[in-house]
C-alpha cells in the first residue's frame, strides 16, 4: 500500500515524506518535482509560461502516471487532491493522510517564500486564510487519516503518522 500525503502549501508534505521515507524504507515521490522534471521548468516558471490550468493538467498526468506504483510515499501539491478525478485515483492506490496546519502556522512558514505562484498577492495573509479555509472541507473529505502538522519538528509528525497507520509494530 502506498501512503499519500496531502495538505496545504507549507504543511510539510515534501519534508515530511522524506522523513518518513527514511524510517519506512519506502521509495519516495514528489508530484511538484516529478512535474518541474518532466517539463524541465519550475512550477513557478509553468504557472509563468502556460497558466494555472496547464500545470493542473500536468498534474493529473503525474498523478496517473503513479497508478501502478506499489509501497511508496507520494507528496502531493497543495492543489493535487482538490481535483476529484485525482482524489478517487490515489484513495484507490493508497491511505490518504492530511497534513492538518493552521492558518498562523502557514503564514508563520511561508511568509517569505516566493516559490508559491498562487500565493504571491499583495495581501498574502488574507490570501492563506481565504484559501486554507474554503479547501479545508475538501481535504478533510479527501483524507483518511488527519495528522496534526502544526509542530515544527518534521520527525514528530512523521511518528505520529507511523503510529496513526499501525507502521510501528
Ligand atoms: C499548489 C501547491 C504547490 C504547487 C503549486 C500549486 C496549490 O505545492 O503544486 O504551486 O494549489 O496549493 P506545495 O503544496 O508543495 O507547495
């Protein structure tokens, strides 16, 4: 079984699978860089280039492309499982654990991040809070296991998520 980690942008989900990757001896994927390898851009650069919605499409191609993958993490983007054709593919590959954090914890660890294209507004508070909050539902629906993510210290999390999934015995 394969363990997919999801959540907002700065939840950790890229440091954390790496952890757990480590601990687990499982192979590790992340979709952003699978994408930013395949087209040989960064994701910032493809949002730049070609929009939003090229990049979804480039997304739903990786996350197809992990269809026939077997015991391995998969680090989605912050967007991936907020589309349903995504959502159904990978809770059919693997257990779904949401990387839950507050809105201080995202503005406290992307304040001065310039990587996220869909957080460079102005008003980049007002930005996370809006976003974060009208995608909870989703990933809370999306997600068979919650993991609280707020703690700073990766590896606190990734225990939680090897106790949570019954890893540990
Ligand atoms: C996005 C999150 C990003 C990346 C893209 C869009 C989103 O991934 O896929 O910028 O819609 O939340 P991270 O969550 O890894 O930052």
């Amino acid at each position: 079984m394969n363990i997919i980690l999801s959540g907002f942008m700065g939840s950790g989900k890229t440091t954390v699978s790496k952890i757990l990757s480590d601990k687990l001896s499982m192979d590790f994927i992340d979709l952003d860089e699978l994408i930013t390898e395949q087209n040989n851009m960064s994701v910032s650069e493809i949002f730049e280039k070609f929009g939003e919605k090229t990049f979804r499409e480039f997304e739903n191609n990786a996350v197809k492309s992990m269809c026939d993958k077997q015991n391995i993490i998969i680090a989605t983007g912050g967007g991936t499982l907020l589309n349903a054709d995504n959502s159904a593919l990978l809770k059919k590959i693997g257990t779904v654990v949401f990387l839950d954090v507050s809105v201080d914890t995202v503005i406290r660890r992307l304040e001065n991040d310039t990587t996220r294209p869909l957080l460079q507004s102005k008003n980049k508070k007002n930005a996370i809070e809006e976003m974060l909050m009208g995608r909870m539902p989703i990933y809370r629906a999306a997600a068979d296991v919650v993991v609280d993510a707020n703690n700073d210290d990766p590896s606190i999390t990734a225990d939680e998520i090897i106790v949570k999934l019954n890893l540990d015995k």
